[in-house]
C-alpha cells in the first residue's frame, strides 16, 4: 500500500518560548451561546508583522508574561490553527484559534486554567505572545484523491476547520471523500455548527462533504443522543469500506477519551471481516494514514 505524501512545511520563521512574537489580537468570537456551559472561543490574531507562515494542521503556541517566578514568560501552551494558511483574511495576515475557558471544582472551591482563561480574556487590541508554528505530522496529504476521516471532539474540531476551509475555500475542491464526525454536549457546543457560528456548515452542499454531529447529553428530533462513536457505528459500509480499500487518511483529535471509542468500532469491524485491528493500524500509521492528536 502506497505511503501517504504530505507537504512538509518550511516557514520563513519560527519563534521559540524564550523570543516569542508580540501579535495583536483582532477578533475574539464567543463560539457557544450565552447560556452554555462551555465558553468557547475564536481568536483571530495579527501575524502581518511576523514573518510567520503555516500549514493546516499545525499549531501555535501562546506564553503569558510572567513576574516574581524567576522566568520571563510561562510554559508553552500549544493550541491547534482553526484557519486555512491564507487566514480568516484570505491574506495570510492572520491565524485563528479555537480555545475553551476551564473552570474546575477542586476541594470545593471553583478553580480557573491559567492559560485558557488568559487566552479567553484577550480582547480587541490585546496584546498576545505567541510562538511557532509547529507540526509536521497532522497535515493533509498531497493527492485531492484520498479520502478524508475526521473524527473530533470538543475544540478537536479547530483543524478540520482548516482543512474544510482550504479544501474548498482555497484549493476549490476535492475528489475524494471529506467525511467530518463531531462530538459535543449539546448543540449550544457544536461549535463552527450552531447558531452563533456556522462555518461548517456552509459546506453541505459541496458534493465531496458530509459532516454528522453526536451530541452525547441532548436529542434532537431525528436522532437521539450519542457518542461520536456511534455515529461512525451508523455509517459503517462507507467508512469501513474506506479503510479497507486503503484509499484514506484519518485524523482524530481532542479529548483522549475519544480514541478509545473509535478504536473499539474498528476493532470490532475488523475481528468481523477476519482481520487483526492492532496490525491494520500499525500498517496506516506506518503510511501515514492514521494521525492522531488527543490530550
């Protein structure tokens, strides 16, 4: 089976924790409703002075200034690109995250992510301090004709949006399969598919796309509640017809907890068919076809 080719990206600069780029945030978007138990939210930051470039896939780190702990900044704190390479612009002038503010219980007091909730905070003209890009793994692969599995959960989903935008924004199409499953609590965190923002689903009447959302705490009139897993379950014949034909590249991201559903589907197919799962997906990875990025 044919090893997947992917673009490996060389940009013109890469910034490291100690000299990060001072940018200038010029959007912050709240992606959930008001009324959501999730804040989620879309940053769109200035990089026209920074000589950075990148490639869907990749990330970019943020470092928060730090004072009286004996280092300049904190700890990087990596978040995956929610835009296209040319940026929500169409310019190449920016680069878009996607970042969900953590708020914790813990000895019954209410406990607050330092680095999200410091991201989440910056507002218009907001200065942020960012570094990177990096990854040369979780890219699209170089032939439109390859068949596309992503599977996300949560703010898992910022990659595929930059894979869907540049596919059909950018590249203007794509012969093979674009299939997206997306899991979320309930619609108000379907996010890039709700009613505060719906970039995502713009695309449904491309004829290569087909996006299915499980929303595992809420029903809606034609379905019942679900796991990302489960909606994979329900398209078997395509998806499993897919991987065995070996005409595919799969991406999963976001919580860990996703992976093991999926690979349980999977696994079950294969002991089905007469196959070993652990040897099929030994084999993708060696090709390139199985990318997986869960925190």
């Amino acid at each position: 089976m044919k090893t997947i080719e992917k673009y490996i990206p060389d940009s013109d600069k890469i910034y490291k924790a100690k000299e990060p780029f001072e940018a200038t945030v010029i959007e912050n978007i709240r992606l959930t409703l008001a009324n959501s138990e999730d804040d989620i939210r879309h940053l769109v930051i200035d990089l026209s002075q920074s000589g950075i470039s990148f490639l869907e896939g990749q990330s970019i780190g943020v470092v928060k200034p730090m004072e009286g702990e004996g280092r300049k900044y904190s700890r990087v704190r990596l978040y995956s690109i929610a835009s296209a390479r040319s940026g929500d612009d169409g310019l190449a002038s920016t680069v878009s995250l996607c970042v969900k503010r953590v708020v914790y219980e813990e000895d019954g007091k209410i406990k607050y992510g330092m680095m999200s909730n410091y991201v989440c905070d910056r507002q218009k003209g907001d200065k942020i301090h960012i570094t990177g890009p990096i990854g040369r793994r979780f890219l699209l692969p170089e032939d439109e004709n390859v068949n596309l599995i992503m599977i996300a959960v949560g703010t898992g989903i910022a990659p595929f949006r930059s894979f869907i935008n540049f596919i059909y924004n950018e590249r203007g199409n794509w012969k093979g399969n674009v299939r997206l499953f997306f899991g979320a609590k309930t619609g108000m965190e379907s996010i890039y598919m709700n009613d505060e923002n719906n970039d995502l689903g713009f695309y449904y009447t491309q004829e290569t796309y087909k996006a299915y959302k499980a929303l595992s705490r809420e029903s809606t009139i034609d379905e019942g509640n679900a796991y990302v897993q489960d909606r994979i379950e329900e398209q078997r014949k395509e998806i499993w017809s897919m991987i065995k034909d070996g005409n595919f590249c799969l991406y999963i991201c976001g919580l860990s907890a996703v992976l093991d559903g999926v690979e349980n589907v999977f696994q079950k197919w294969a002991k089905e068919d007469g196959f070993v799962w652990d040897e099929m997906r030994k084999q993708f990875k060696k090709e390139g076809r199985w990318n997986v990025e869960v925190y």
